[in-house]
C-alpha cells in the first residue's frame, strides 16, 4: 500500500500516530482561518468577476464527484439559456503559458486530465491557471459569458464568488473532522455552516447534512475505436481488470460491482500518468477504467478498453433549489 493511500486510512479510519501531528494541524488552522478572515473583511487582492460565478469545490481531500457534478451544472444552465464557462487549477498540466486555453484536441499533459475531460464531454469555454482571478479574466476576454463556474477553488480566496457549492463523499464523510496533516480537511468543518449549498455524494436522501446526488452510470465507451454500448454489453459475472487514478478508487470498483461484474482492482493514484506497461495486466480481459483515466490513454489503448461513462444525478429539491438561485443571480433572464 502506497504512502498515500496509508494516509487516507489513517484520516477515516483512525490510528493513534495521528496525534504526533497535532501541532502542524493546529497551525494549518491558523492559516487557513486567517485567509478567510481576510477575505471576508474585504483586505487583500481579492477579484469580483463581472459576471456572477459558482464555486463547486469541497473541504476535504480526495474525489467526490466534482467533475460530473460540473457537467450537470454546465448542461443544466444552458438549457436555461446560459452561456457558460468554466475555470481550473488544472492539476498537472504543463502548458506553454499560463492562462491556457483547454481544446478538445489537447492532451492530458498540456491540459490536465479533469480539464481536458470537461471539454471532450462539453466543449465549454474553459481556461486553465492556477491563479484562477487571472484566469476568468482571461477567459471573459475570449468569450461573452452570462455565468462562470470554478472547478474546484473553495479555498482560493483571491476569487471573489457569488456561490459556494461544496461536495461531499456521503459514505465516507469528513473523516476524523481533522485539518491537514491529521486530517484529510482543506479548511474546518464549521466552514460548511457558511457555505450556500453541501451536495452528499451516494446519499440516498436529502437531510439536514445536505443535498442528495448520485453518480449514475451511462454508457461503455471504447477507447480505441470510439463505440459506445449500453451496460449490458458485459454480462453478469464478467472479469475485468479495473483501472482508477482518482480521488477514491473504491468508489469506481463498487460500482462496477454494483453492476454485476468481477472487477480485479489497479488503484492508482489521482492523476496518475500511464503507459502500456503500466497496463499490461494478466490474465487477459477487458480492461475498464474511468473517463477521467480513459484521456490519458487513447492514444495506446487496445481494442478491449473501454471507460465508464457516468452521470451526475442530483435531487429535485437540489434543482428546485439551484433554479432559485440562478433567478436570483441573474433576474433579467428569468
């Protein structure tokens, strides 16, 4: 088990060498409560985009669901009309220059891989720089846009923000409640009571903890040839190897179960850079991984490769409550 994914088990499931950590996790605290404080009194550089902007972001470390709950969020709106468009950090890109406009055509290397993911899946005007103020300035340079989400960002408060939307993996919740080192917590868990909306990833309902949403899976599609099939192309008790390099790997085997196949689990890590080798898996069968995987290797992928699609699922009473908001934000198109 890789250093990291020790990590994550100690944060949710305990272990008493986490206590060694209490100074720097005290002093994490202190910092990230300062740059709030800061924020809210108005003081630093802090930039307020033209246009209204949504963050949807969380406070804890690893997946859960951002990416398609971004999807949601960008097909949601322009139903209503919307014109959108999208920033990111863009988490191991490597462009030229910087802000750096994410194309359809790009790679995972130039782009990142959840950026480059965004667009292949909706073409949305997206800008990637890890000064994100910079890169909506850029952006609406580019593009006229009514409304901009930013991939993650909760934390980044140099971007001033009209919404703050935070996730939450339902199952696995806030772990031990500790900030980082001890804890897999970016900023407090007070922090939620300040935020506008929490959305609980895998939660069956909606409660007083948050919005329910679910990721859904959609469709197979091939890596090498582009196919798409429906998910009773593998029938029950189909073997496949299972590949995934994102926040919570498990969560992609369970639903594979979910569906009545045999995963063999290859957990990587988030972001993991691949190459045939790395995939070069016996026995021989096919190999499913996610999309935000499957942009990395098409370009050496076999003909047995196939990444599951999968589709935010969020509750009504979260859309009712979205539809209010974007009324609120944006009166003169509603």
């Amino acid at each position: 088990m890789a250093f990291s994914d020790r990590l994550l088990d100690a944060w949710y499931r305990g272990h008493p060498a986490l206590g060694l950590l209490g100074p720097l996790e005290w002093l994490y605290r202190r910092v990230a409560q300062r740059k709030r404080a800061t924020f809210l009194a108005g003081q630093g550089n802090s930039y307020r985009p033209p246009v209204p902007l949504i963050v949807v972001g969380n406070i804890t470390v690893g997946g859960t669901g951002k990416t398609p709950m971004i999807l949601w969020l960008i097909e949601h709106c322009r139903a209503r009309g919307l014109r959108v468009g999208v920033v990111s950090r863009g988490y191991g890109a490597k462009p030229p220059q910087l802000p750096w406009r994410v194309r359809a055509e790009q790679g995972a290397e130039l782009a990142g891989d959840e950026p480059l993911l965004i667009v292949q899946r909706s073409g949305v005007p997206l800008m990637i720089d890890p000064d994100r103020s910079r890169a909506v300035k850029a952006l609406l340079e580019q593009e006229e846009l009514d409304l901009i989400l930013s991939d993650d960002g909760l934390q980044h408060y140099r971007l001033g923000r009209d919404l703050e939307l935070v996730l939450i993996d339902a199952a696995r919740g806030l772990g031990n409640r500790r900030c980082l080192p001890a804890g897999p917590l970016r900023e407090p868990p007070e922090r939620l009571a300040s935020v506008d909306a929490v959305l609980r990833n895998g939660a069956d309902a909606d409660s007083t903890e948050g919005f329910a949403f679910k990721l859904r899976p959609s469709v197979l599609v091939n890596l090498k040839s582009g196919e798409r099939v429906g998910l009773e192309h593998f029938p029950p008790a189909q073997a496949v190897h299972a590949v995934a390099g994102i926040g919570n790997p498990q969560r992609f085997f369970r639903t594979l179960e979910a569906l009545n196949w045999r995963p063999i689990p290859h957990p990587f890590a988030d972001h993991a850079v691949y190459s045939p080798e790395a995939l070069d898996f016996t026995p021989p069968l096919p190999l499913l991984m996610t999309e935000k995987d499957a942009v990395k290797c098409r370009a050496f992928a076999a003909a047995d490769w196939w990444y599951l699609a999968v589709d935010a699922d969020p509750s009504p009473a979260f859309v009712a409550w979205f539809d209010g908001q974007l009324a609120r934000l944006l009166p003169n198109h509603f």
